[in-house]
C-alpha cells in the first residue's frame, strides 16, 4: 500500500492497520512508534503515515561494531522501550551482527559480518561503538585477529550510513582525554571518506538512534546536522533551555551544597558544576528509562558530556563554568542572581509610584 500526499487523513487509520498486521505487530504498539518518532524529528502527523510505509519495505540490514567501550550504549540497547529491543531486532532492522547479543561466535560471526559488507554494499548501515585507537599501529583494539582501524575502514567504507554512538565513537570520549596513552579517536577520523552521523552522550540515547535510520528510510537522507554532524533535531537547543530548572537559574535561585534545602527543592545546580548552559542535547525532552527522568531531573548536574573533549575541556566535573552564555551574555552566576533582585525592587518602586500618581490623579478629578 503506498501512501500519497492528497490521501485523504481518514484513511490512515486502515493503512497503519495494513502494516501492522504485515509486520506481525499490534496497530496501537505500531502507531505509538510512528507518531512518537514524527514528533521526535519534529514532523507534522500527517508523516505518520510517510513513515509507516517506510516501514514496511525490505528491513535495512544494520552491523554494531564495539570497540575502546564500556558497552554502555549497548546496555541503553538493549533497555529500549519505543520501540524495545526485540522490536528492533526483529522487525524494524535486520541486526546481522552485533558481538553482545548475536548468537554465532568466533569464525561463524565474523561471517555474518563480512556476509552483509561483501553481498549489500551501500545499503547497510553501521552502528559505531566506542573509540578507535591509532597509536603503535592499532594493537589496543583487536576483535579476530584484526585491529579496529582496519575493521572500521573496511566496513564502515562500504556502509550507506555509520551512526557513530555515544562520546567515544563521536569524538574519541573519555580514551581520547589526556594523554590519550592509545591514539583514540572518532570514527569520522579513521574513515574520513565515509557519510559518519554523531550521535554523542554517555549513553546515546537509543530513540534518536532509531530517528535517524527511519528520517533515512523515510526520505532518502539523513537527518540535518550541525558543525558537528550531530542531528539537529536532537542536539540543535541547549539542555539549559529545556531544563526543568531554568526557573530557579532565571530567579538566581542555586543549590549551594549537596543536600541542602535547596537541593531538596529542585533548584539550579548551575554553581554545583551543571554544564547545561554549554551543552546541546534533548536529554530534558525525551529523558531515559522510558521517558522516566534524565540527571538534572534526578538532582545532579549535567556533565556536558555530548560535547567533544568534554573531559578535558568542561571539568573539573563539580566546579561550574565561568560565565554563562545567552543570559546577560557575561553575567555570571552571581551577577544574575543580585540583578534580578535589584530589578524586581525597581520594578515594585515603580509601581508603587505608578499607583501614587494614579490615586492623586484619582482624587484631584
């Protein structure tokens, strides 16, 4: 079935039924991911059903490769929920190789991957995890016999796509800090050649992963990105601008100790060492665990970390940053907190004379 521009809205209901009875899934599970990855991308609802039959053709084939990790965005894998994991696996991508969670080990796995690399050139894609270590010819990272620089240039050359996955495949992450004993670097770095999306943080966040496979299978390309090859309907706002605490940061109101009352009441952890105010990330809308909470949420700072050199550039973790950019532009932390309240006080004296006047004038008419 395919879906036209001038179809009428009424008859999307009976063509998400069609797919997802094609897809062996629910209709309410099926149109819950449509229209929860529509809003993701920021797409009006009448894509839904653009996206559902992007759906419903051939599963892309998709290889995860791990390299300097700590598994840690396979552990946000394997713990996603719109859609889960087996949904992914089973219905959505055709996952041929994945070291965690595939069944084939040893020769038979290093099959299925070069399988999909030699037979679907230029239609696969690839899942990047972890960094990949230059230094003394690569020997840090070796997976059969094979470092990762030459497993990443072989396989990630002949992709549609890599989707580089978390800080340390995006940016080279916490290997990458000084002084970088192992060469670590970016996927973008070893396989310059190739069409690379970032998707940083600790974990990624495995729903703008999904995004951005179904903008592709929806429109033929990947997602627009920023001078970073991030994807800019993930990472195009400031976590500082969607905080659930900016209020307190706009009233100058900041937690000063772990613990106090302060923190108790959900202020601003500006002065605790928060990065938000740097940091591009859609953490505070579409959260972790189901939509459940994201750190600031649950009372500690952002740490900043889906920015490049994070680690070196944006520490000591616990100490904030020294201005804060597109509040006063210069004003720091301090400064914002004494204007506010020397401009609410102007502000009540002005009234108070506004209401002078207007009463004496009241009074002489």
């Amino acid at each position: 079935m395919k879906f036209k521009s001038d179809d009428s809205l009424n008859d999307v209901p009976d063509l998400i039924e069609s797919i997802a009875r094609e897809k062996g899934l629910s209709r309410r599970d099926f149109m819950k991911f449509c229209t929860g990855m529509a809003a993701l991308l920021s797409l009006p609802a009448t894509f839904i059903p653009k996206i559902a039959e992007a759906m419903t053709g051939k599963k892309p084939y998709l290889v995860w490769l791990e390299f300097q990790d700590c598994a840690g965005d396979t552990e946000a894998l394997l713990r996603a929920t719109k859609p889960t994991v087996g949904d992914i696996i089973l219905d959505i991508f055709s996952v041929d190789y994945h070291e965690t969670i595939m069944a084939p080990a040893g020769d038979q796995a290093t099959k299925s991957l070069m399988d999909v690399v030699n037979n679907h050139k230029g239609e696969y894609f690839v899942v990047v995890e972890g960094a990949i270590p230059m230094a003394d010819d690569g020997v840090y990272c070796c997976i059969g016999g094979k470092s990762s620089v030459d497993i990443a240039r072989e396989v990630c050359g002949s992709a549609a796509a890599v989707l580089a996955v978390g800080t340390c495949s995006a940016y080279g992450g916490l290997p990458a800090a000084s002084p970088n004993p192992t060469g670590a670097v970016s996927v973008s770095e070893v396989v310059p050649g190739a069409t690379v999306i970032n998707l940083p943080g600790c974990p990624v966040n495995v729903e703008n992963l999904t995004a951005c496979i179904v903008h592709y299978l929806t429109f033929g390309r990947l997602p627009q990105v920023d001078k970073f090859k991030r994807p800019l309907f993930a990472y195009g706002k400031r976590i500082h601008d969607n905080c659930e605490r900016r209020g307190h940061f706009d009233a100058g109101q900041y937690v000063q100790k772990w613990g106090d009352e302060a923190h108790r009441q959900g202020w601003c952890l500006y002065e605790m060492g928060c990065k938000g105010p740097e940091t591009y990330h859609n953490c505070p809308t579409v959260k972790y665990n189901e939509g459940t909470s994201w750190p600031v949420q649950a009372g500690h700072g952002c740490i900043g970390c889906a920015e490049p050199n994070f680690w070196d550039s944006m520490g000591p973790i616990y100490k904030r940053l020294p201005n804060v950019p597109g509040f006063g532009v210069e004003k720091t932390a301090d400064k914002v907190g004494a204007g506010l309240a020397v401009a609410t006080a102007a502000g009540l004296a002005l009234h108070g004379i506004g209401k002078a006047v207007s009463s004496k004038k009241e009074d002489k008419e």
